[in-house]
C-alpha cells in the first residue's frame, strides 16, 4: 500500500541562536538554508520509513523548485506539482539552545494549489492506502484531497497544523484520523466544542477527561493528541478501535537527545501514515508507537526534512 501526502513545500532559512527573539531584539545566531514544508517533510519521512509515497503540491518557478524537484529524486518520492507563477514557500524559523523554535511562513506558491489538480494528481489512490494533509495549503484543496481518499477507500488522516488556520466542522468531519498537538487541539476545542483549556494543561488532564473531549471534537474519527514530553493520547469512536484493546489511552514518550524540534510532529504524522500503508494488521496502537520512536530519533538532529531518519531496508 502507499502513501500520498497533500501538502505544502518551502525553504526554510533557519537561524540558531541562544534563546528565541524578543520583540526588538537583535541576536547573533548561526544561519542554514534547506528543504521544508509540512506537506514535504512529512512525505520525506514516510518514504524514508519505507513506504511508496508520492507527494502533491504547488511550486515556483525558482532555485526552491529545482530544490524540491531534486530532492524528491534523490530519496524516491513521487512528485506531483502544480505550477504557479509564485515564488516557492519559504519559512524563517528560530531554534533556541534547548531545540525550542519559533516559524515564521511565507506561502507562495503553497496558495495556489487548486482542488482540481488535486483530485487529478489522487486519481490512482485505492482502497488501503493512506492520505495525509495539513493546513499550509488553500482549505478547499484540503478537502479535496480527504474528499478523494474518503471516496477511494483510503485512509484519511489529516494533521490540523498550524493552530492559527481556523477550519469549519465539515472539513473537520472528512478526517478519519486527525492528529493535533496540544496547541492545535486547544484551539480546535475552543472553536468547535466550546471549551477553553490552556494548550500548556493539556497534557495534564485525566485520561477520562482527554477522552471525552476527543468524542465530542471527532464522534467518528481517531484522535491522536501529540503532547511533546509527555508523549501522546489516543481516543477512538466506540464503534471502530481499529484492532486496539482499549477505547483511549496514553503512550509516553521516548528518551532522546534533542538538538532541534523542527519538524518533530511531521516525522511523527509521515511515519504514521507509513506504518498504517506497511503494516495493516497491526493495531492501530503499534503504529502509533512507532511514529512516536521514530519522531524522537527524528529531533536528534538540526533541520526538518533532512534531519528525518533513513530507516534500514526490511
């Protein structure tokens, strides 16, 4: 089975500093360039897991193209991408000492992306394979895109990042899977079930208390709460617990030695999608385990789409 990840790719222009920048500050910080995007780096880290994995998106008629395009060919990744007389997506991102970063995002040619040439570039999805998307690309190529995978009997997950894009209850509803971190979950509480919980308490609220919440903001969807150190919650509808013994529970996270967050919940949302295409007998909570493993590996070095690990072949 494969994975197709409908998404956004930029060059990321980072700087690494000593703490992240107050309001007018000016820092002295070591800067880099490279490859980014939500969309791109959650492709790269699915096809470097191992999985077929092909990647729709929307690109400039620039360096940054030429970038995607070559990097796409250097690890395998199928790529499908629209194009637009907008420059190519770029990000500036801060990175403190302790890995923490702060993201600035310039769409581009992101903006562009139409539902049509997404539906086009979908038309070979099939029953078992998994779609992933996010929210640095127009809301009604989103929804084409879980629109296709929903018709094709593929897996629909969709990972509601950044927290700042407000998205209405029926683009919600598409998802089969959705995977927020605790910024994002909070916001998506706030605007779709009513409740105002500081995204810091979050990972402290009781499983019962999670759970609920989860219900009430997907009643037939899984939902997959990233809580960074604390690790990760699950909640699933009581109809489909997707081989899992239990309706809800937490896995911890793993131990490892943080140089730079960037791009940690991608790994964790590329490698899902991965392991569910892979392996589609496990329970669902394996493959959970699994993305939480290799997103810890993934923070062990600086950068987003080439810090995701290479995986050995099977």
């Amino acid at each position: 089975m494969r994975v197709f990840v409908a998404g956004s790719f930029n060059v990321d222009h980072v700087w690494r500093v000593a703490a992240l920048p107050p309001p007018g500050a000016t820092l002295a910080g070591q800067y880099a360039s490279g490859p980014g995007g939500k969309g791109f780096n959650q492709a790269i880290a699915a096809r470097r897991t191992g999985a077929e994995t092909a990647f729709v998106c929307a690109l400039g008629p620039d360096g940054g193209a030429r970038m995607a395009r070559e990097l796409a060919a250097a690890d395998g990744l199928v790529l499908h991408a629209q194009s637009s007389d907008a420059p190519t997506g770029t990000a500036g991102i801060f990175v403190d000492a302790d890995g923490r970063n702060c993201i600035v995002i310039g769409a581009g040619a992101n903006a562009a992306l139409e539902p049509g040439f997404i539906a086009s570039a979908l038309a070979g999805l099939g029953e078992g394979d998994v779609l992933l998307a996010q929210l640095e690309s127009p809301l009604p190529a989103v929804a084409a895109a879980l629109d296709a995978a929903r018709a094709a009997g593929a897996t629909a997950i969709l990972n509601p990042a950044p927290a700042n894009v407000a998205i209405d209850r029926a683009l919600l509803d598409r998802a089969e899977v959705l995977t927020p971190n605790e910024t994002e979950f909070a916001a998506l509480l706030a605007r779709h079930v009513g409740e105002r919980i500081d995204a810091e308490a979050v990972a402290g609220l009781d499983q019962a208390r999670l759970h609920a919440l989860c219900r009430d903001l997907l009643p037939d969807g899984s939902v997959v709460v990233t809580l960074g150190a604390s690790g990760c919650f699950v909640s699933h509808p009581e109809a489909r617990q997707r081989g899992d013994a239990a309706g809800h529970y937490r896995i911890g996270a793993e131990p490892a030695q943080v140089v730079d967050t960037t791009g940690a919940g991608d790994a964790f949302n590329g490698a899902l999608a991965a392991s569910l295409a892979l392996r589609p007998a496990l329970a669902f909570g394996e493959h959970v385990r699994f993305a939480n493993r290799y997103a810890a590996r993934s923070t062990e070095h600086a950068g987003a789409a080439l810090a995701m690990p290479h995986l050995p072949a099977a």
